[in-house]
C-alpha cells in the first residue's frame, strides 16, 4: 500500500499593517484621515481610487489650502492625479477578476504629497485692475487681499498728475497664510478711460497680456528650460464699471469685447454704496443684458463648465454678476466688533456684510473657490490659443539656447 501524501496547505499571505505615520494630515492639516484597508476583505470606499475631478468640494478645498495650486507643482500635479486615478480606478475592472485590494497602498497618500510640495513652492498668481480713476480699484485689492498690496501702497503720491496714455504698473508682494506662500502681483492700469479722446485705449493692456505669453512660451522653448518657468501671465482681470445707474459705456463694451478672449475677465460694479438696492438690482440687470447681447463673454465662461454640478455652481455665480462691491481698508467698531467699512454720515457700511454689498461674494468666489481654475483656464485655454497662434504664424519657434537666455536676462 502505498503512502498518501497529504495535500499541500499553503499559509495565508500576511496582510502589511498600514504605517501609523502614512497618511495622517498634520494637526494643521485640512484634509480628513483615510480611513486604512481592511486585511483580507473589499477595502472602503476611501481607499479605492477614484479620479479626481476639478471642481465640487474637493476644488473648494484645494483653493482653501492651496494644494495644487500654480502651474508649476499644482496645476499639473491636479491633472496627473486625476489621470492616474482613471487609470487605476479601469485596471481594477479591466482585469476581469474583481480585484480587492489585500492590504494598504498608500494611494490616498499623493494628495498629501502635493500638498507638502505646494507648501513648499508656493504659487503665483496674478491680477490686473481697469477703469478709470477714482473708482476704488486700490482699495478694493487692499480689502481683498487684507494688505497694503496695491500700486498706490507702494509709494504713489496722490499729487501725481494723470498720465496722457494708459500706462502699466505692476507691483509683486508674497502674501503667506497657513503657511502656504502666494507670489501675488497686482497689475495696474493707470490713465484708462482718463483721456477726451479714449480710442484704442486697450491696445497698451492687450499688448501687456500678450506679452507676458511670449515670456513663458519662449521659456518653454528653450533646450535647457527652467525647473519652474517664472508665471507672470495675468491671470484675472478686474473691470471696475463706473456705478451711473444708468447703462454702460460704450468704453466698457469695447475692452470687454476686445479682450474677453485673451484673459479672464470679471466685471464689478464698483463703488455700490452710491445706489440704492433697488437701483443696484435694476443697473446689474441692465449691464448683464447689454454684456449678452454685445457677446461678451466674461468668466466664468459657460463653454468651459466641465459637468453638471460644475455648471450649477457657476449658474449662481453668472447669475449674480456682475458683483457690486465697496472696498474699505479702515476699521470701525459695530455691536463690539471690529469691521472693514466706509463711515457716513448716516451709518457704517460693511464692507463684508452681504446685505450691505456683495464684497463677500466676490472675495469667496475670486479667491477661496475658483482662484485655482481662473489659473487653469488662463492656462489652457488663453496662453493654448496665443501659443498655438504663434507656432502657426512662424511654423514653430526656434529653440532658443542658454546662452541667448542668459543675454536676454542681462
């Protein structure tokens, strides 16, 4: 009789123990804990990957905290999560065996790793102010940006004369909050809109953003290319329309018109105290319909809403621009507390209180929602278009070498 051999009882692979340092935000850090793999079952929700959209809450997020932010770690670095997400999120059903993970990755952990790079690098961002003088466009950067940021701040005498021609004036702070630091650069437009005769007054400002196109386009030509290609393309442009009550001016039409396809812009209603809400809501409505019917497109454009949810949010948004703002950077004391507002005689207006002025939107929206996209679409679609008009025009730029760069920088 021959010996029976038992069959062979293979060991269960042992399931790694996620690391108690992997994946846990620091104490200052926004984002939630992943919840970790469960050994030898179907993991959570949170630990299968999914792509990563731009906008919702988590674009909320990422523009509060400023993770992927700039073009440099952040816009791309957005964009390959989301790519990288797709692609493991399809492996897993294109493998035809309903894969489960046997243990924890460490796939949650990207987010924190660009996190910690934009934490480091910082970003850029820009934003140019038009208008004509007197319209508060100093002051209302002060008040976003809660700092003496403007042209003005850094050294304007007030006995300055008004030039003859529109002339530009850019002006760079870094600005760092919650330790994430902001290269903020504030480009003014001093003389617009200030002549008799105000023809082609645009020229100088469309001549200013396209060439802050060529800058980086010719740094991305180069053989031996920067690490971080320095961003001074602008980014938004603030338009401040004059509060008459009444309609545009045929000024405003123009730029707008001639510029809405070279930059982002936003019109504002500057100076909103001077009208009464029911004014307010009459001239807004009126400025919206004669920007429909001029077809002019201001952001955020509608072509460029990426899913429904997407476009619900910025139905609202369309719907209540423009935003008519006060701008304000001195303090008041109302109900015991310390507010940014304008005194008159008949009271304080708060310049952050919603039923005064709609400062708060415009802030919320400009800065804290969709400051990362305004610098994606300047991106991908305005600097694409200029780029791809130049390489069309000179059938592709020459590579330019080192040494032209080091010349061209003396």
């Amino acid at each position: 009789m021959s010996d029976v051999v038992p069959p062979e009882v293979r060991p269960k692979p042992a399931v790694p123990a996620k690391p108690p340092n992997v994946g846990v935000p620091s104490p200052s850090s926004p984002f939630p804990p992943q919840a970790p793999g469960i050994g030898g079952g179907a993991p959570p929700p949170s630990a299968i990957p999914v792509p990563i959209g731009s906008h919702g809450s988590q674009h909320i997020s990422t523009h509060s905290v400023g993770h992927g932010v700039g073009h440099g770690a952040g816009h791309v670095a957005g964009h390959t999560a989301a790519h990288n997400g797709a692609h493991a999120h399809g492996g897993s059903h294109s493998s035809g065996s309903g894969s489960t993970l046997l243990g924890y990755i460490g796939i949650d952990t990207i987010i924190e790793q660009m996190r910690k790079k934009t934490m480091k690098t910082g970003f850029d961002f820009n934003i140019m102010v038009v208008g004509h003088s007197g319209l508060g466009k100093s002051t209302l950067v002060n008040t976003l940006f809660k700092s003496q940021v403007s042209r003005k701040s850094a050294g304007w005498a007030r006995d300055d004369k008004i030039p003859k021609t529109v002339d530009i004036k850019a002006v760079s702070h870094v600005l760092e909050e919650g330790g994430v630091k902001m290269k903020l650069t504030v480009v003014d437009t001093p003389g617009f809109g200030d002549q008799i005769n105000n023809d082609n007054c645009w020229e100088p400002i469309s001549k200013y953003i396209n060439e802050q196109y060529e800058k980086f386009l010719k740094e991305e030509v180069n053989i031996t290319r920067k690490k971080r290609i320095p961003d001074t393309r602008v980014h938004c442009c603030l338009y401040f329309i004059s509060p008459t009550g009444h309609s545009l001016r045929q000024l405003d039409v123009e730029f707008m018109k001639r510029l809405s396809h070279s930059v982002n812009i936003i019109p504002v209603i500057a100076k909103a105290d001077t009208m009464t809400i029911e004014e307010r809501q009459d001239f807004k409505q009126r400025v919206r319909k004669e920007l429909e019917m001029g077809g002019i497109e201001f952001y955020p454009q509608k072509e460029f809403d990426e899913d429904m949810e997407d476009k619900s949010d910025n139905d609202k948004i369309r719907e209540a621009m423009p935003f008519a703002v006060v701008g304000s950077d001195k303090e008041y004391q109302v109900n015991g507390k310390r507010v940014l507002g304008r005194k008159t005689a008949w009271g304080i207006v708060e310049v952050e209180n919603p039923n005064h002025c709609e400062f708060a939107q415009l802030r919320d929206f400009l800065i804290r929602s969709h400051l990362q996209d305004l610098k994606e679409v300047t991106h991908n679609i305005h600097y694409e278009t200029y780029r791809a008009k130049r390489l069309n025009e000179n059938g592709g730029l020459h590579p330019i070498s080192s040494n032209d760069t080091q010349e061209s920088n003396l």
